[in-house]
C-alpha cells in the first residue's frame, strides 16, 4: 500500500500496539521528543563489520529489508556527511567530539541552521522546529502523494553528536529508504548503521508529519517484534505553540502520569496521580534533573504539597485524600515507574503538540493539544482541552483538563497508578 489512511485504522486496534522496542529507527522521537538513530545502532560508535555487511547483502536477495548497497553509495555518503560535519563544526565544535554524550541546545539549534546552508533538508533534536529546507522535503512527498518518482537526501543531527542520512526513493509506486548513521572518530567521518529497505507504508499529514513504517523481519524469523516506525515534522510547528508545548507540556506528555489524558477541574481533583506526577512538575517548575535517590524513602510532606499547590488547584486536604500519604510519617509514597505499574497502549508513548492558544478574558488561556502517536501514524491521536494561566515569572498553573469525547476516549487504557491505590 502506497498512501496510509490515518483515520482508518481500528480504534480498539491501537491498544495491541507491541511496547517492545527491540530497534529505533532515525527520526522517530521518543518520548521526549527528539530525533534518534537509526535502526539497528548499538551505540553509534563502532564501524560496521564487513563480513557482516556482505552476508546482509546476500540475505537481503527477495526481501523487502536488509537490502543490498552499492559500495558507490557507501562512498556518497561518507562524503555527504563530512561535508555535513565540516558544517556543523563551524559553530559546534563540540560535534567533532568522539563521546560527546548530548549536545547544548543552543548550539544544536546553530549547528542545524549551518548544516542546512548546503541546501538539503535537515531536522534537529527540536522535534516541533519542522526541517531546514523543508520545502524540498514537501514538494518530494506531495509528489509521491501524486504517483511522481523522484528521490530526496535529508540529514538529521543527533543529540550526541551524531549525524544521519536518509535518502528515501520512489519509484511511482514504492518508497524506499537507506539510512546511515556516521561519526566523528578522530580525523575522520566514520560510518555505522547501514539500512536499505523497503517503505511499507507512509503517509504526510496536512500539519506536516511525515509517518512511516519499514519493512524488518517478522515472525518465525525473529521471535520478538522489531519495531519500524518512525515520524518527521517537515513544517514547523507554529512559533507560540511551540514555545508553550516546550515550556509546559513537552516534559509531562501521556507517560507515567495522567494529567492530560484524564478529566478533572477545581471541582473534580481525585482522579489525578499526584505521586506519579510529582517527579514531572518538579522539572517543569524548573527545580533541575528529578534526582530519584532523594526520594527513595518517599517525598517529605512540605515539599510535595507545596509544589502540587502551585501548580495545580488542588488543597493540602484534598492531596492527603487522594495521593498515596502516610500521616505517621508525613511523607508521600514515591516509587520509579516500572514494569509493574506501566501503562501499557498507544497514548503512553505520543507526545503532545499545542495546535491552537487562546486567551480569555479571566488571564488564563485555553489551549488545544493533539497527541501525536508515531505508533499509528496519526497527528491527533487523541484532543484534549488544557487551561492553563502563566505568570510574568514564567511559572504556569494548569486549572482544568478536558479530553475530546468520541471512540478515542472510550478506547483508552484503564490507568495504572504509580502508587497502587
């Protein structure tokens, strides 16, 4: 199939989605949004075995992945992405760094904008900024959309310093995709993943995700699912919506906490996990990186309802009753999110996107927020209505929440609690 319908999959379907992630694919984001590797790399930081790439080349002979590559297309890109490199280090000289562990922000941001002076399409670790050149990328996929052959090179940087090349092909009918990695190693670019497949199924959404879904082995030749899934953003999201997902809802998102995907008010506060959501606020009200050693033996009472309370409108009475507290002690429970109080289902791993901000007459402002699931290829996943109201400090209080009624809703996995109540 050429063209996926997003609407059309089965509701009920979405929950049988596997969570195990056996391989990730470059340009995906994870739940924290951002660009990774391509499929298949361990660590990034080993060259590819040769006897290895020839017996993948043989084995890939009637199979739509694991295809072979030309040695001619091996050279291209290793000059393409040097060429990319020698951009990037021109305002980021960290990325020559063979164990760079992550990136400044700042300086990705400046290292992407200099590798899209070549012309070609490039995405950063901004998952909401869209592609430099971006214009090239939509007039590939509108044409493809169209039955147009043609061929495209896009460059994706990663948060370690990693750069990815992707060139997707299509040939009027079928889309394909070879992706490698590469590195700085010393003087040199070094290569690692190298993936030739066949694409299959793909979709471009009218807010610009590119979705798409690679052919990998299945069933009896692997014994656990390989996951093929992956999502670009080519147009940017706009400028006020981005900067408000960032700041506000990028950190909490749909996974380990149910603030968004769950409705309550002033009047209506005992659904909410306060414990699980607890480590989410302290990140957003900016206390730094949530350091679990510290709360191991539970959350100290003060500063637990402190935080709640400023965030959220919610009284130190009512968190008593509905959080998980022990009043002998006056702490609050806290344990790590783990395999046995996970939610499983599609809507854990999307990550939220603000499409619409409006400001009402009281201060506060009313946001819409589409849940972008790269699982099942779809830019509203599931909608919800957030209120919000920001002070001059930055510092925000989330008043409401209100999720779209209709099969989306219905179809949503019972919630687990972090802390079992």
């Amino acid at each position: 199939m050429r063209i996926r319908n997003r609407k059309g999959k089965s509701i009920i379907a979405c929950y049988m989605v596997f969570m195990i992630m056996t391989v990730f694919l470059a340009g995906c984001a994870g739940k924290d949004g951002r660009v990774t590797e391509p499929e298949g790399v361990p660590d990034g930081r080993q060259e590819q075995d040769e006897a290895g790439e020839k017996g993948g080349a043989e084995n890939g002979k009637g199979r739509d992945y694991d295809l072979p590559v030309e040695e001619a297309d091996k050279k291209a890109a290793r000059e393409d992405c040097t060429r990319m490199f020698e951009l990037a280090a021109e305002v980021c000289p960290e990325i020559r760094q063979a164990d760079a562990s992550e990136l400044p922000g700042e300086a990705a941001e400046e290292a992407v904008k200099a590798m899209g002076t070549s012309g070609a399409p490039v995405s950063g670790t901004d998952v909401y900024s869209g592609m430099e050149n971006s214009k090239d990328m939509e007039r590939f996929l509108e044409g493809c959309e169209n039955g147009e052959s043609g061929e495209i090179t896009e460059y994706e940087l990663y948060s370690d310093g990693r750069i990815g090349r992707k060139k997707f092909s299509f040939d009027g009918e079928t889309m394909y995709l070879l992706a490698i990695s590469s590195y700085w190693n010393g003087d040199n670019v070094v290569l690692g993943d190298i993936s030739y497949s066949k694409v299959r199924d793909w979709s471009y959404t009218e807010k610009g995700w590119f979705f798409y879904e690679l052919c990998v082995p299945e069933y009896p030749e692997v014994t656990e699912p390989v996951y093929s899934s992956a999502m670009i953003r080519v147009k940017p999201l706009e400028k006020e919506c981005a900067q408000i997902t960032e700041q506000y809802l990028k950190t909490i998102a749909y996974n380990g906490n149910n603030l968004f995907w769950t409705d309550w008010d002033e009047e209506h506060m005992e659904g909410i996990d306060y414990n699980g959501l607890f480590e989410y606020l302290y990140e957003v009200r900016g206390y730094g990186t949530f350091d679990q050693a510290r709360y191991t033996n539970g959350i100290p009472g003060q500063e637990f309802e402190e935080l709640m309370t400023s965030c959220l409108p919610v009284t130190r009475e009512e968190l008593r009753e509905y959080a998980a507290y022990d009043s002998d002690s006056g702490m609050y429970e806290w344990i790590d999110l783990g395999v046995g109080n996970r939610t499983l289902g599609a809507i854990v791993s999307c990550i939220p996107e603000v499409t619409a901000a409006e400001k009402n007459d009281d201060g506060t402002m009313t946001l819409t927020v589409d849940a972008v699931c790269e699982s099942m290829a779809d830019d509203s996943f599931l909608t919800h209505c957030l209120v919000i109201r920001t002070d001059e400090a930055g510092n925000v209080r989330y008043l409401s929440n209100k999720v779209e009624e209709g099969a989306r809703k219905e179809a949503l996995p019972e919630y687990i609690y972090r802390i079992r109540r």
